[in-house]
C-alpha cells in the first residue's frame, strides 16, 4: 500500500503543492507538482498587510489544492507560509482564514527553517552545496558541510525589490542603481564560498534557464540541472531589464504572472554570483516544497 505525502508552499508570489507517494519497499515518486500564482506579497512592503485581493486569488487556490488532497487516502500534509506572511500586520487573520479553505493547519515558518527545508530539498547527490533560493520576499542562503548546514535569510526578493524600485519597464538607470545598492547592503552579511557547487532554486532560475535553453515548457526536464553560466545570467539579466513588459511576455519560458518580477529576480541572481566571483550555477526545480514533503518521511 502506497502512502502519501503533500508538502504546500505559500510563498510571496507561488502557492505550490507536491505530493510524493511511498511504497512498502521505500521507492518514492513524484504523484502531483502543481505550480499557481497568487502573489500574496503583492503590496506587503509598502502597506504591511496583505490585500484582500491577494487572500480571494490564495483562497481560490487552496480550495483547488483542497479538492485534491481530499482524493487521497493515508495521506499526510504539511504546509507553510513564508516572507510575505512574516512581514504582514494581518498574518493571524488571514492564517485563520487560509486554514479553514485548506482545512488542514499553515504554520508561518522563520527565515531560517525556510531556509533548512530547502536545503533538504535541493541538496541532492552534493555533499557541500551551497543553495539560494530566491523567493518574492525574501532569498535563503544555506551552506551545506556534510549533513550539517549553516542557513541564513535576507530581506531580499523579487516581489519585494519589484515593489520597491523595479516596477517601471524598462528598468531606468537610477532606479537600477537603487536595486544593487539595496541589493548589496543585504548580501554583504552572505558568507558564501565560490568553491562549492551553487545550486539555484525558484522562479527566477527555472525561467532563466528556459530562456536559456529557448524552452516554453517550464515542466521540461532539461530545466532542473542546467547549468547557468554567470556570462549567460548576465545577458539575459540585461536583455530583461531593458526590456518592455511586452517584450518579457513574448521571451519562450516566462510565465505570464511572473514577468512583471523577472527583471528583479534576475538581478538579484545576478549580484549575488558577481558578489562571490562564482562562475555558474545549477538550476534546481526542488525546494521548498520537496523539503517539507521529505520531512514527513523522516
């Protein structure tokens, strides 16, 4: 008999659901992998709250997300909410009307067990990788040593910096110069290293890499593993952000709900490598959401 397993991220921008099997012999499977946008954060940073408007789009998705699990028997979940949910003033009101959508319990989880779950996600067969994950509100750094890991959390991300000072396509000179200042104040408590492998997870690497490899299809396996070169970061980073948003749309790859923010995301990847004079990263379709699911079946 197959048992199951449902790991639900409620991130600033995505509402993702994963749900993995189990067999009686340990062999596991990937059953559902759902990707929806309900850019919860939208607003956060300027009013501290989240809209009504961003709690009807999450509603909408978690009733889908419950119909689902509810098809399932012997199933176990676990979902978490992150930046966005930190940030807002109304976090306990809209947790509790989440909740009651899902009908199972969102726990807001701190940067850095977000970061923890991730790097349990992401790690795969590397023994010291150090992982990003560039969210909406924020972006996790964990570096691996063994089984041990060192996280950390900045106030960082794509939504964020979008609302903040990339908003306005193209991206203006001084507005430009506004983002990598406030970019580089954060990253200059990262300590990372250029000699571990650099695994990049979320939206922003997983569209990159699409473009990269002229890929519309952002299920196709070739994206989880590419590797992005700093040179290639650098030029598709450029290419958006001089770009007008109906230029962003037309680029094989870019979700339409995610092309406002790819300029941000983009750049954020982009100052960080640079940062660190690391050459390339591996481009990781996991995260958060399989580090949950995993969790379960520790």
């Amino acid at each position: 008999m197959k048992r199951y397993y449902a790991g639900i991220d409620i991130g600033t921008n995505t509402l993702l659901l994963l749900i993995l099997s189990k067999d009686h012999s340990g062999v596991f499977q990937v059953e559902q992998d759902i990707h929806r946008i309900a850019r919860l954060g939208e607003g956060v940073h300027e009013h501290g709250i989240i809209s009504r408007n961003a709690i009807q789009r999450a509603v909408s998705i978690l009733r889908e997300y419950h119909a689902i699990l509810s098809q399932y028997d012997a199933i176990e979940v676990k979902a978490v909410a992150t930046s966005a949910m930190r940030d807002a003033n109304n976090r306990f009101e809209v947790l509790n009307e989440l909740d009651s959508i899902l009908q199972y319990p969102i726990e807001c989880i701190s940067g850095t067990d977000e970061a923890l779950f991730t790097f349990l996600g992401s790690k795969e067969q590397y023994s010291s990788p150090v992982i990003l994950d560039i969210g909406g509100g924020s972006t996790e750094c964990i570096i691996g040593n063994g089984d041990d890991c060192i996280a950390q959390s900045i106030d960082i991300g794509a939504v964020r910096l979008h609302d903040m000072c990339m908003n306005s396509l193209p991206i203006l000179p001084d507005k430009l110069d506004l983002a990598k200042k406030y970019i580089h104040e954060h990253i200059s408590a990262l300590q990372i290293t250029n000699q571990n492998p650099i695994i990049a997870t979320a939206g922003t690497p997983t569209t990159l890499a699409a473009m990269d490899l002229v890929i519309s299809d952002l299920s196709d396996p070739m994206i989880h593993g590419h590797i992005l070169t700093i040179e290639t970061i650098q030029r598709l980073t450029e290419l958006i952000i001089q770009s007008t948003l109906e230029d962003i749309l037309n680029i094989p790859g870019v979700h339409p709900q995610r092309a406002d923010i790819l300029p941000a995301g983009a750049l954020i990847l982009q100052e960080i490598l640079q940062y660190v004079n690391a050459k390339e990263c591996i481009v990781s379709k996991k995260g958060l959401r399989y580090g949950i699911a995993y969790s379960l079946m520790l």
